[in-house]
C-alpha cells in the first residue's frame, strides 16, 4: 500500500473532497488490490476511500442506491474526483469480515447459517430487473473483471482468465448476482450473522451457476456445499446447473495451481537474475 507524506497525491485526492479529513492512514486489513484508506472526519465519522477506475466508481455509485432501496445491508457511497483519479467513500463499518471470525473457530451451524443469510441477499438481487441496472459500461461481471484485473498479474494470465470469466460468467440465464461473495468481503456481527456484503463491483449481471462457484470457491464447509445450494435452489424456486458448478470449481483450483506455479517460477527467476 502507498505511504502517505503531506505531499502525497492520494491525500490531496482525499482532502479535496474532505478537507477537514484528519489522521489519513491505510487499514490494519485490507485484501484490496487498489489503493484504499481511512480517514476521520466531523461529519461522516471514520470513512473508507478506495481509489477505482472512473467507470467503476460511477457504476458503484447507481449500485449502492439500488441496494439501499431493495434494503440490503452494503455500503452507502458517495464518488469523488480528484484531476484523473476516482475514489469511493463511505463510512467505516468495524465489524470484523469472516475471514476473521473463521480464525475463532465459530462453528459450523453458525458459518452454514451465516451463508444462508447471504444466500437470502443472493436471491434478493437475482430477481430484480436488469433495467433497474442501468449502467453503459462495465455492466456485466466480464466487464468489471476486466477493469479491476490486479496489474501485478502477467499480461497472459489476465487474457485467460478475461477470456474464461467472459464465457463461464454468460453460460446460461443471466441475472444480477454478487460474484465475489468470499469471507473476506463478508463483515459479521459478533455472534456471526450478517452484517454487511462489501466489495459491491463484483455486483454484475452473470449467472446464479457463475456466482456460486465463485461463493463456493471460499465456502469453508466444502463438504456441506450440497446443502448450501439446495437452500438456493428452494429459496429461488430455481435449479442449479450442479454439474456447470463441480466443473467450474475444478477449473478454478487448476488455474489457482497454475498461477502459484507461475509466480514461483518468476521469483526463482528474478532471484538468479540478481
């Protein structure tokens, strides 16, 4: 993550939309591949500003409103923009992701029941009406992956993985569906209920068949995943391409290994080259 100097762009970019912002500083946590920062301010308490592609903020921005009209827990976000640069605000929510809880062992009645409340939140989105989703570009999930692809990855990974996640994100009824709902843009309450979904860029029109691979991907209970998308298919009165979805998981732990593999071959590379 950047440091910030008092003559850092990022906190010019922070102060130009809130310029009584004080104590600017990166979070203890963060997964984010962007540049992402609190700051304390009079009005809005403690808020979270994540640098994003301008296409991105403007969509997240729509995004969040339809969320708080369908009264689903996400962030309430407010756009900046500061000379050719964009970030996104809203307040600090101190709720520890899953992610966290997972490392106190919570128990799996309280994880399986936690990730039928998200489920719930799944189906909410997934049967609201495309054109309530009235954005002209990075529409769909393909699109935001594309803007949001880590730079740090290999020119080649990324043209595979856009290619793949632009035919697997479309192979079937597509809906609007939450494709990152992994532990760690999931924040609990103490008792490990739902508090709030974060991340919502990966909030894009796919399929629910997409999307579950991707919350199966993270789903700590791997053996309970029938479970998990037999709920989802009573709830939405739908059914799963269960098949699409073991396949899909296969595929992704292939190119999980192939990746690390990769990475591991350019360390060891650099590594002699110095």
């Amino acid at each position: 993550m950047p440091t910030l100097t008092e003559d850092n762009f990022f906190l010019s970019a922070i102060k130009s939309g809130y310029p009584h912002a004080t104590n600017v500083r990166t979070p203890d946590v963060t997964t984010s591949d962007r540049p992402i920062f609190l700051a304390d301010t009079k009005k809005r308490g403690t808020i979270v500003c994540k640098f994003v592609d301008y296409n991105i903020a403007f969509r997240d921005r729509q995004m969040s409103r339809l969320l708080a009209d369908k009264k689903i827990p996400a962030p309430d976000m407010t756009i900046h923009g500061y000379l050719d640069q964009w970030y996104e605000a809203y307040k600090y929510n101190p709720c520890q992701t899953l992610a966290q809880h997972i490392k106190n062992l919570p128990g799996d009645d309280k994880i399986l029941n936690l990730y039928k409340q998200i489920l719930d939140v799944q189906a909410t989105l997934s049967e609201s009406s495309l054109d309530e989703f009235r954005v002209n570009r990075c529409k769909y999930f393909s699109d935001v992956f594309k803007n949001t692809t880590p730079r740090a990855w290999p020119k080649i990974i990324s043209a595979i993985y856009n290619m793949g996640i632009k035919a697997a994100s479309r192979f079937g009824d597509e809906r609007l569906v939450h494709c990152d709902l992994k532990p760690h843009n999931i924040l609990c309450n103490d008792d490990v209920s739902l508090n709030q979904i974060i991340d919502i860029s990966a909030i894009a029109i796919a399929t629910d068949e997409f999307a579950m691979i991707s919350l199966l991907d993270g789903f700590p209970l791997p053996d309970m995943s029938d479970e998990l998308m037999d709920y989802y298919d009573k709830i939405t009165h739908r059914k799963l391409n269960r098949r699409f979805i073991k396949t899909g998981l296969a595929i992704v732990q292939c190119g999980k290994q192939i990746h690390s593999a990769m990475r591991r071959a350019k360390t060891v590379f650099n590594n002699k080259v110095r």
